[in-house]
C-alpha cells in the first residue's frame, strides 16, 4: 500500500486529510511538527509528503528545503497545503523544493487527483496504472503479470523489480541505485542480492521470450528494453 506521510498541526485538518487519503487506498503517516516528521522519515520512506505551510518551530516551507537538500530525502514528491494564496507565497513555496501547491481549503476529490497525478510523474512504480511493454502487462493493483494471454507466476521482490523496470525503460541502474529504488533506502542488503533477484526474474520470464528484455549492461548495471538485443 502507498504510503503519504500527513506534516499538520491542525487535528481536524489532518484528520480529515488521513480520511480522505485512505478512502483512496493510501497508508497515512501522521506527524504535528517537523520533528515528529523528521523521526518518521528516519523509520521508511514514504511514496510522498503533504506539508502545511504553517508549523510550530521550523515551518513546512523550512522542513521542505531541508529535506529537498539532503540525499537521502530529496526524491520525495512534496505538495505543499496551505491558506496562503498569492502568487508570491505559491512562487515561494515551489521555490522552496515543493513539487506542487494546493489553497486551503481545497475538495477531497481535488487532492487526490494532484496526488495521482504527481505519483504518476515523479514515481511511476508506485501508482496502480497498468503498465505495458512489448509483449508484457503488469497490474500492480491486482498483483498480476502476463505476457499476452499467459500469466507469469513472480514473487514480491522480483514483482516490484519488475514493476520499476518497465516504469523506467531504456534507463541503465547500477546494482546500489536498484537497491535504493526497489528495496529502499533504509534497507540494509549487499548488492550481490539485486543479482539473484535479477536472475529469478529472467528465469520466470525465459519460458515467454521475454527474458532477454533485462539486459546487463558491463560495469554500468541493468538496464529493461523492448528491445531483446542485448549489450
């Protein structure tokens, strides 16, 4: 399940939004100051952040640099919620790092769709779109991959590896940049992992010919084409 963490000193506004968020079938992380924020984030990194403008302390415009400065959290798609609606204050807030800006107070049906629609741009692998390459389909909302009519059996890992090769096409990864988008970065394995997932997958997609679309590209890492010619 996505997971979005809620940075809001207002109960009932936070509360409201943690409603609204799970009617659609996201996680809700919840955090009253930058602090709390900051110790979640240390614990799992959320698909994306909704940040009020005004915090307690080191406000949401403050928080959103800091975090948009730092490698471990910069990735992370922030839309800012706020009252403030000038265009000095909108201009401010995006030049702060946030990736998009909603007045309060705005309609459930709003913000979910700027939710969806900033997943989608910025984090493909974690929407419930269905994806297609060349002869494969993959729907993350029912957990299922065929190559035309033939469904292809996966486990978790290799699903999720999967599911970011084909939101990604085209695109070389190095072994550690996998492990940070498909494992995450607060988890903890050797690199050599991403190999043995790497051949499970193409061992499941070998019987449909689709194998040779994860490609090895030498001391770069792997890289998924449409293309079956390998590098």
């Amino acid at each position: 399940m996505t997971r979005i963490l809620i940075v809001e000193d207002e109960p009932s506004v936070r509360e409201m939004t943690c409603f609204t968020l799970k009617q659609s079938g996201y996680e809700c992380l919840e955090a009253e100051t930058a602090e709390e924020a900051r110790e979640i984030l240390t614990t799992g990194e959320p698909a994306l952040i909704l940040m009020d403008w005004m915090l307690p302390g080191v406000s949401g415009v403050e928080l959103t640099r800091e975090l948009k400065e730092s490698p471990v959290t910069r990735m992370i798609p922030i839309i800012m919620l706020t009252a403030r609606g000038e265009e000095d204050d909108k201009v401010r807030g995006l030049e702060s790092g946030a990736d998009d800006y909603i007045t309060k107070p705005f309609s459930p049906r709003e913000l979910t769709a700027r939710i969806k629609a900033l997943l989608r741009r910025t984090l493909p692998h974690v929407t419930d779109d269905i994806v297609k390459n060349g002869t494969l389909q993959l729907d993350p909302a029912s957990h299922r991959v065929h190559c035309e009519d033939d469904p292809i059996d996966l486990g978790p890992t290799e699903f999720r590896l999967l599911h970011y090769f084909m939101t990604h096409p085209e695109k070389v990864y190095s072994r550690g940049k996998l492990l940070d988008n498909v494992w995450g970065t607060n988890v903890y394995v050797e690199e050599r992992t991403v190999d043995v997932h790497i051949r499970r997958l193409r061992k499941a997609l070998e019987p449909y010919g689709a194998d040779e679309m994860i490609q090895t590209v030498r001391g770069a890492g792997y890289r998924f084409s449409g293309s079956k010619a390998k590098s």
